[in-house]
C-alpha cells in the first residue's frame, strides 16, 4: 500500500473514531454522513459528489484538485473466496472485520462547468 494511501486510510480512521463517539451520543447518521457533514463541510464547501457524479451533473473536477476521502463500499466475494474468509476470520480471535475500501469525493468548490467541445 502507497504511503499517501496509509496516511489517508489513518487520518480517516481518526475522524470515524469522532463519528462513532457521536453515534454512541444518539446520532443517527452514518460515519460518513458525519464526517461530510460535521468535518468536510464548511462556507466553501457545501456539497460533495465522486468524480463521475459530478459528471452526471455536467460539471468536471478542476485539474490539481484533491479528493476528500471517506469509506467505501466492500467489495463483494466470490463464493470460493466467502469460504476462505470464513476460515481467516475463526483464526482472528472470533472478531469479525471487513476491509473498506476509500473512496474520493469532491466538492461543489473544486468543480467547473463541463465545456463541451465542438466536432471539427
């Protein structure tokens, strides 16, 4: 794993740790609805969205821009690999884990108006 991925993948783990602490208080939202909106949002940045999301709503990420990061969505096992899982996970202790992936989503102040080319 890159270094720059190891300091994501910790600094976000830290503000999960905040997030769960708010859930443990009555919160309701996510660990990510949290973070984006206790931790992320501010007076410039208002709405965040992936990078084809942004493209659906005919807007693209300026060049330079860098990503805000928040917890994806585990991947899905194939029926051989559920089975060798299994069998990792009995030898952790009896503790259950899932990796997360992270996932990069921009704000409303990092994107432009696509500008949409004519055809020669």
């Amino acid at each position: 794993m890159k270094e720059s991925t190891k300091r994501k993948r910790e600094h976000l783990k830290q503000l999960s740790k905040i997030a769960k602490m708010q859930q443990k208080q009555g919160d309701e939202r996510s660990v990510n609805e949290i973070i984006i909106d206790d931790m992320y949002t501010d007076d410039t940045h208002q709405e965040f969205n992936t990078f084809k999301g942004w493209l659906k709503e005919n807007k693209c990420v300026k060049p330079g821009e860098k990503a805000f990061v928040i917890w994806g969505k585990p991947p899905k096992k194939k029926k051989k690999d559920k089975k060798q899982e299994a069998e990792k996970e009995k030898e952790k202790n009896g503790k259950k884990r899932k990796f997360f992936p992270l996932a990069h989503i921009f704000s409303n102040a990092q994107v432009k108006p696509l500008e949409h080319r004519e055809s020669a």
